[in-house]
C-alpha cells in the first residue's frame, strides 16, 4: 500500500485511479472533438481546453470515489462496477449541466456532456476489464514472509484470502515448538540463514506474527533483513494497514505511544478543519433550511411531540453538549432511559423511517458544527450513559474523544450501524484509526464515501 497524508491506499487502486484520470480527460476532449466535427466547427487548440478537461476529469473522479467505485466490492465485481460507474458519471454530468445553466456558454454544450458520459463509462469499464484483471494477478501483490505460526499468523492467512488483498504469503516460519495454528509453517530451526531464506523467497516484507515476543525476537537476523532493504514490520501496524482499523486485540498503550499518529502538526489541520466546518455548515443550513422546515412540519403532524429531538452527548474530551436532530421516534421513545436503536425499531414513527433512511434528520446537527460543538467528520456522538458503560468494558475507549465527534465518520462509512458491545468496539477500532491518522486528506474522503451511505444505506435504523 501507499501512504498518502497518513491514510493507506492500496497500490491497485492508486494504479487503477490515476488510469482513469487520463482515460476521463481523453473521454472529454473526445467528445469535444466529435461534437465539433458533428456540427462542421474547429475545435480549436487543445491547451485552451485544458482547464475544462481536468475540471471535467477531477469532478468525475470524485463522483466515482464517492459513489464506492475504488471500494473493494467494485474492485472484484464488474457489475458492481459498472452500477456505480453509472451512478458516478450520471451525477458528475448532472453537475456539469448544472453548472452548464448558470454559467452559460462558459462550460461544456449538454450534447458535449452526454459523448462524455458514454465515452467516460466505455473507457472506464474497459480500464477495470483489462487493467483489472492484470492487477488483482498475485504478480502485483507484495510479497509477505510472516514470523510465527500462530492465531496472528492465521489472521494474515485469512486476510490474505481475500480476493481484494494487496499481499500474498510466500511463507510462515514457526519461531518455537509450540501449538501451530498453519500446518504449512517451516520450523526456525530448519533455516539456516534467514536472512538468505528470505532473499530467495523474494520477500519484500517481513511480518512479526509472533504470539509471545519476550526473548523471542531474532533481533540479528532482523536486522540484517533491514539492512537488505526488506521492510519489517510489527503485527499491529501491519493490521492498521490493511484493514483500515486499530485492532483492540493486539493493542498495547507502548504501541499507540510509539507508532506514527497522533503529530503536533494536526494543529494546523485543525484550523483548517474549523474553517471548512463554519463555512460549510453555513452554506447547508441556508441551503437546506426549507427542507427542514418542511421535514419539521411533518414531523409535527405525523406524530405528537415536538419536531426537533435534544439530547445530551459526549464531545470533544469528553466535555458533554446538547445534540439537535429531526425527531424520528415517538416522543417517548426513552421514557426508560436510553437504549440502542433495533432493526425496524417499533419507536420510529412513519416520517421517521424516512428521515433516517436519507438522513435527513441529520441537518440541524449543522447547527452544533456551526457552534463549534461538532465538526462534519469525526466520531459518532454518544449519550453519556453509553459512554460510561462502554469505557468500563472496552478498552482505550476514552480515546476516541481527543477529536470532535461529527455528523459522519471513518466508523459511520466502514460498518453498518451497531447495536451492541460487539459492534461498538468495531466502530472503536475504526475511530482510532481516525483519531490517530487525521488529516484533511482523510475529511475530504470521508465526506465523499458519505454520499455513498446516501445513496445506498447500509445500516440505517
């Protein structure tokens, strides 16, 4: 994978983006030049098209990003792609010809856009059917060498069996004669050099899987496969990498202390991070005010009780504030105190079920962000009587409270809604990756995949 601003990209998908890049600026200016032909006009030099073509070429590709075109599904199925291929461009174009009505004869002709769209559609499905398959070939995956034969040696092994994985395992070497959870693993004692062994293997990273670390580390041979240029990595980073999550099972505080995260250069980030949260949440309570007061208004008739729902939440160091939502359950939904939401929650009123399912009931929480209580991305929001329950039972808990909590997140993108302890520490492990790898890079993919959960809910209740 490639670290960019801290966040892990497989190289597939980085390879396979950048393609598309290209292909959507040669879509564009082929569709400019067959418009010009179709209509006897010189389409004149193509540096003056330039700025309209990587225009084109970049709100395309966020509309793919957003929409989960690089997501791992899409990745391994073709229809898949090709359904949010279309969705993707169809909302890129729809942009375009908005912009097309305001701004007119500044920007692309609507027929313009429309060779554009099936050009664009035609090249990228091609990219992923012939560049695709190329790339999910095990020839251009790394190439791991895994230290130890355990219950961590068997994750690697499950993970790498996933179709979408960026690594193969060339080999396990079990480290002592202990219970062996890969049958497959060559003893250490067999290996006469490791670091010759790992050479001929053609390893490009070693992977400490070991189960008890404690005058188990073959700290010379290590070394020496450092020094080779082969890159060594621990269990728990090697995990962080390639799930996208902080894994609670192997974490350890001296872990968290020593690993890359958590930099003092987010001071700036974060100044950024406010400056786009009061601007943007300005713009959405303008532009959406009419459809709240409309959503409130039935609200109001669907069901008694007041339109809007308070609550009292966890934020920012674990400092409480008062949330403000669109009422989407019966006004006495938590007479008995606060409880998880259930799959067809008989609370949710009639309008409710709608609301959640859009989100609509979310808009007035940009009135917290416009106070300074939230921002647009961070860490769900928790009332205070989960929050003490939780940090009791799961640990590094309070951590995901060193950053806002916001409206949607790296957890709120990555798994369905939870209901429970289980899926609560799985959304943990979620928002400390986030809280460790913040960085406006991050924010801008988060708020793209959104429009993905919009689209297509996953896990509303």
């Amino acid at each position: 994978m490639v670290r960019l601003f801290k966040h892990y990209i497989p190289h597939a998908v980085l390879l396979l983006g950048l393609i598309d890049f290209f292909l959507l600026l040669a879509a564009g200016d082929l569709a400019w030049l067959l418009r010009a032909w179709q209509v006897g006009m010189d389409p004149g030099r193509l540096l003056y098209r330039l700025p309209l073509l990587f225009a084109f070429a970049a709100v395309t590709q966020s509309a793919l990003v957003a929409v989960g075109v690089f997501g791992t599904d899409a990745l391994r199925s073709m229809r898949f792609a090709g359904a949010r291929l279309l969705v993707g461009v169809s909302l890129a174009v729809l942009t375009f010809a908005l912009i097309a009505f305001v701004l007119h004869g500044h920007t692309f002709w609507r027929s313009t856009l429309f060779f554009a769209m099936v050009l664009a559609i035609a090249l990228l499905m091609a990219n992923r059917l012939v560049v695709g398959g190329i790339l999910g070939a095990s020839a251009f995956r790394r190439r791991v060498l895994v230290l130890g034969a355990g219950a961590r040696a068997r994750r690697i092994k499950t993970l790498a069996e996933r179709p979408e994985s960026g690594f193969a395992v060339v080999g396990y070497i079990a480290m002592n004669a202990g219970q062996q959870a890969i049958e497959r693993a060559v003893p250490r004692a067999a290996i006469a050099d490791l670091s010759d062994y790992v050479r001929d293997l053609g390893a490009t990273e070693v992977v400490l899987a070991l189960e008890e670390r404690r005058n188990a580390l073959p700290l010379k041979d290590l070394l020496r496969i450092k020094t080779a240029g082969v890159h060594v990595n621990d269990f728990s980073s090697f995990l962080e990498r390639e799930t996208g999550r902080v894994d609670l099972d192997t974490l350890n505080p001296s872990w968290l202390i020593f690993s890359d995260g958590f930099s003092s250069g987010r001071m700036l980030s974060s100044a950024a991070k406010r400056v786009f949260d009061v601007l943007a949440s300005g713009i959405v309570l303008l532009l959406t005010f009419p459809v709240i007061a409309l959503f409130a208004l039935l609200v109001k008739l669907d069901s008694h009780g007041p339109a809007f729902f308070r609550q009292r939440r966890i934020g920012l160091y674990g400092v409480p504030f008062e949330l403000i939502k669109l009422r989407s359950m019966r006004s006495d939904a938590e007479r008995d105190g606060a409880k998880w939401a259930e799959k067809d929650d008989p609370r949710v009123t009639r309008v409710g079920r709608f609301i959640r399912k859009v989100r609509i009931d979310e808009l007035p929480q940009a009135w917290s962000v416009l106070a300074g209580r939230m921002s647009f991305v961070g860490p769900r929001p928790e009332v205070p009587a989960f929050v003490e329950d939780l940090d009791d039972k799961l640990p590094f808990y309070a951590e995901r409270h060193m950053v806002k909590p916001g409206i949607t997140g790296w957890a709120q993108i990555n798994y369905p809604y939870g209901a429970s302890i289980e899926d609560a520490r799985a959304k943990l492990e979620y928002d400390l990756y986030y809280a460790k790898n913040y960085t406006p890079f991050l924010d801008i993919l988060i708020l793209l995949q959104t429009l993905r959960v919009i689209l297509w809910p996953e896990g509303a209740r």
